[in-house]
C-alpha cells in the first residue's frame, strides 16, 4: 500500500519486471501512476535543480556552495 509518493512507488513496483511475482495485490492511494517524472534521466535532474537555483539566486558553480545556498532559502520564498 502506498499513499501520495508512496503510492508512485507502488506504481513503479507494479510495472518494473524486476518487481514481477513479489506482490499478489496492491493499493494506490491519492496518488497518479504516471511515472514518467520518477524515471528521468540524471541530466533531467541536474538541470532542473540549476534551473531551481537560478530562480533562487544560487547560481554557484560548486554543487556544494549551491545546495548549501539552496537549503538556506526560507520556506515562505519556497512557497
């Protein structure tokens, strides 16, 4: 059972192969099975956090400085 994110992991359980014959039932709840943001590749990745890090200032060119930069942005600018 998976509720919210949880229920994304469930998701990818139930069309992975490797997950085949390890679960006879499952449940998703409040959650889409549209996996397709959980399965980007690295670069995805990374380029959305530099884009994050841009909107917020933290144009840094160590990974380090800007996830540091990043972690001390306030939750009421996050939001």
């Amino acid at each position: 059972m998976g509720e919210s994110a949880g229920s994304q992991s469930v998701c990818i359980h139930l069309i992975s192969p490797l997950s085949a014959g390890l679960f006879h039932a499952s449940i998703m709840q409040s959650g889409p099975c549209d996996a397709v943001n959980m399965l980007r590749d690295k670069s995805f990745a990374y380029s959305t956090a530099n884009n994050l890090a841009l909107l917020f200032g933290c144009n840094m060119t160590n990974s380090s400085q800007q996830l540091d930069c990043l972690r001390a942005v306030s939750s009421t600018r996050l939001v």
